[in-house]
C-alpha cells in the first residue's frame, strides 16, 4: 500500500522532467533572445493532410495544422506596405488550394502573391533560398513588423541555427532596403 501510494505521488513528477530535446530546444530559444529573435510557437496549415485526416469520423471537417517554432527577427521601424505573407512549404508539391510561388512553395492569398512578384529582389532571393533551405523550414512570414522563419526545430544543430539567423538578417535587409525604393517612389 505505502508503495502504491509513493507511485501514485512520485510517477506524475515524472512527466514534468524536460526531455534532452526539450533543454536543447531551451537552450536554442534562450540564445535566439540573446541574439535579439523573438522565439514563439506556432499552427500552421497542414498542407499534406490526406482525407482521413481532415474528417473525423463523424463527417465533421477539421483544419489540420502543425506545430512549429517561429524565429522572429523585427524591423528596425515598421513597414506599412508589407502585408501578412505566409509562404508555406507543400512537400511533393501537393499545392492544394494554394498559389504556386516556387518549387514546393506557395502561398494561399493573391494579395500575397503580387506583394511577393512585385518585388523582384526578394523574390529572386527566396527562389535561390528556397532550394536549398533546411528541410525542417516549414514557412516563410512576413509582416509589418517582423520577418520569420517557422520551423519544426527537428535539426537543433549549431550550424542549423546560425544559417537561419544568417537568412533572417539577409532577409530582414532586403526587405527594408526594398521597401525603402518602394516609399520614395
């Protein structure tokens, strides 16, 4: 009876002990703040859900999303003419209701699309990106505010780290460069 009891008080204790990929993962986000990205987690649509997936089995649709983490790095100042783009990641091209932008890649909104084809800077940066990028990066997010890149941190690796802080800074760049010829004109 009394180790019964002592399973029942000490087992709960043990789910809330941090995994080794949970510290990683802290540790991670702990120095992405460090290096001034705002780390959060996020849902993103699931573009690869299959039939059973979207539909349970009382008929009822489902919006099927993935949990992933978004590395943000912020503008120096806002940029109005930036709207909310979500490039996302449709692997076998399996595009579904979206907008083809690249190889993979696309984009669910018109508005989204033009605002990426009329800037041919960024555009042509992220084809190149694009085809060589982490596999685990999931999506591409600008805003306003912030650039971002959405990831399943499935790769917590050093040199996986520094090469999204390096694309962000890149892109971050280019896009307050672009938007600045797009103000004065």
């Amino acid at each position: 009876m009394i180790i019964f009891l002592f399973l029942l008080a000490f087992v709960p204790l043990v789910y809330a002990i941090p995994t080794s990929k949970q510290r990683r993962q802290a540790r991670m986000r702990k120095r992405a703040s460090r290096d001034a990205l705002q780390v959060e987690i996020r849902f993103i649509p699931k573009m690869t859900a299959d039939a059973s997936e979207i539909v349970n089995t009382e008929g009822v649709l489902r919006e099927m999303k993935i949990e992933c983490a978004a590395y943000q790095l912020a503008f120096n100042k806002p940029l109005l003419n930036v709207p909310h783009v979500l490039l996302l990641k449709s692997p076998e091209n399996r595009l579904n209701s979206m907008i083809k932008m690249f190889d993979g890649w696309g984009v669910r909104k018109e508005t989204e699309f033009r605002y990426l084809k009329e800037r041919t800077a960024i555009f042509n940066f992220l084809q190149d990106l694009l085809s060589n990028i982490n596999e685990d990066v999931l999506a591409v997010e600008f805003s306003s505010q912030r650039i971002g890149l959405l990831w399943g941190e499935k790769d917590d690796s050093e040199a996986v780290y520094l090469e999204l802080v390096e694309v962000l800074k890149k892109l971050k760049t280019l896009t307050e460069e672009t938007e600045l010829i797009y103000d004065s004109e």
